[in-house]
C-alpha cells in the first residue's frame, strides 16, 4: 500500500488529537506506529494511554517540558536537532509504518529546523510509509510538497473565556 504525506495546521484545536487517531486506527490495523513529539517534553494523557496501552505505538519526545513563549534556548535547538537526526534514521529503515511528527511545524516556525532540512528527509521515505506532520503555521513548501493538508480552523473556543486546559480534555 503506498503511503502518502499529510499535515495537519491551522489555529483550530485537534491536530495532535487527529494525528493520535490515525495512530489508533494504524495499530488497530496492526501496523507499526512511530510518533516524535517536537518541543513537547511533559506528560500528556493521550501519550500515558497510547504507550499503556498499545505497544506497537512508541512515543517519543524531544522537548523541555516546558513550551518555547518568546525565543528557542539552546537547548531547545539540541533537542529538536537530535530528534530530528532521529527521525532520519526511523524514516531511513523503514521499521514504522505510520511515522506521526507532531508540533514538526511549530519546531520550524521558532527555527528548531529548517522546512528544507525537514523536506529533504521526508524524500527519504519508503514508498509505504505514511508520515503525518501536525502544528500551527505549517510552511507552504510543506503543503506544496504533501500529499493531504488538512486546516483546523478556531471559530469558537472556551480558552477565550478563561477556561484553563483540563486533564484528559486539553492535555
């Protein structure tokens, strides 16, 4: 089967929750499930209940813990560049079939990376490999590049209200 691109952007809510659903959806199809999380480094529900639970989904992350607000430290840079490098070689041997890079357009927006250094690894795919990257203001060399781009659009949400993130709904 051949495996396509797709991303996942805009300023709507459910681009990870979207991109964790085909996970599923994969696995349940037994399928082999990688999925890097970019400038993400906490605990999140979905990633608890997916590595839990399904041990053909590894989750693995490559942030601080903390989320960039104003400019990327140093560190921030090193981590996104090592999983960067990392998902080279996952991408390369083609062990996964299902290969999630969440918040990847956020980690090129405050320039963790390039979209070319992202680009020229994504063309190193297997034919059967599905890629799915996700995040806010995904570059449009990416979407020229994919093969499915899907917008979330905000029209309304509670955060605007003062709803704070709540366990198990937000995070």
């Amino acid at each position: 089967m051949k495996g396509y691109i797709q991303v996942y952007t805009g300023n709507g809510k459910g681009k990870t929750t979207a991109a964790f659903g085909l996970a599923l959806r994969a696995a349940g199809a037994g399928k082999k499930v990688f999925i890097a999380q970019f400038v993400k480094g906490r605990k999140y529900s979905e990633t608890e209940a997916l590595t839990r639970t399904f041990p053909d989904i590894i989750v693995k992350q490559y942030g601080r813990g903390c989320f960039i607000i104003k400019e990327p430290e140093e560190e921030d840079i090193k981590a996104a560049r090592r999983g960067l490098a990392e998902v080279e070689r996952i991408i390369m041997e083609g062990k996964y079939n299902i290969i999630v890079l969440d918040e990847a357009n956020i980690a090129i927006y405050y320039k963790l990376f390039s979209a070319d250094e992202l680009i020229d690894i994504l063309k190193k795919k297997k034919e059967e490999t599905e890629i799915i990257v996700t995040g806010r203001y995904a570059p449009r060399e990416l979407t020229d590049i994919a093969d499915l781009v899907t917008e979330m659009k905000e029209v309304k949400h509670y955060y605007q209200s003062g709803v704070k993130a709540r366990k198990g709904i937000e995070y």
